[in-house]
C-alpha cells in the first residue's frame, strides 16, 4: 500500500511540473509581447487593424486590414 501512495504521489508530481512549465512559457511570452510593444512604440510602427492570434501561446496570429 505504500508503493501504492509514492505512484500516486510521483504522478501528481509529473503533473505539476508539466502545469509549471507551461505556466512559465506562458509568462515568457507575455514578458516578449511588452518588449515589441514598447519596440513598435519606440520605432512608431502600428498594427494594420485587428490582432486575432490563432495559437493559444500567441505565436501565430493574423491582423484585419
């Protein structure tokens, strides 16, 4: 029964560290996203209308003419 309890707990385990990882992708594209921002701000360009992303990370995306 013992066995039984450290499978259960290196599964829970596996599945935090998985949660983690994509909690910090997620973070480090939000913080890449404010730096082209400010860049695009800083070189005055604009977007051509409006931003649909097509991926939930937000790396693939169109914009509306």
């Amino acid at each position: 029964m013992h066995t039984f309890g450290k499978d259960i707990d290196s599964k829970r385990l596996a599945a935090l560290e998985e949660e983690l990882h994509i909690l910090e992708t997620d973070r480090v594209h939000l913080a890449v996203g404010s730096w082209l921002e400010d860049r695009a701000h800083q070189y005055a360009l604009q977007s051509g209308g409006e931003v649909h992303f097509l991926t939930r990370d937000t790396s693939v995306a169109r914009v509306d003419n």
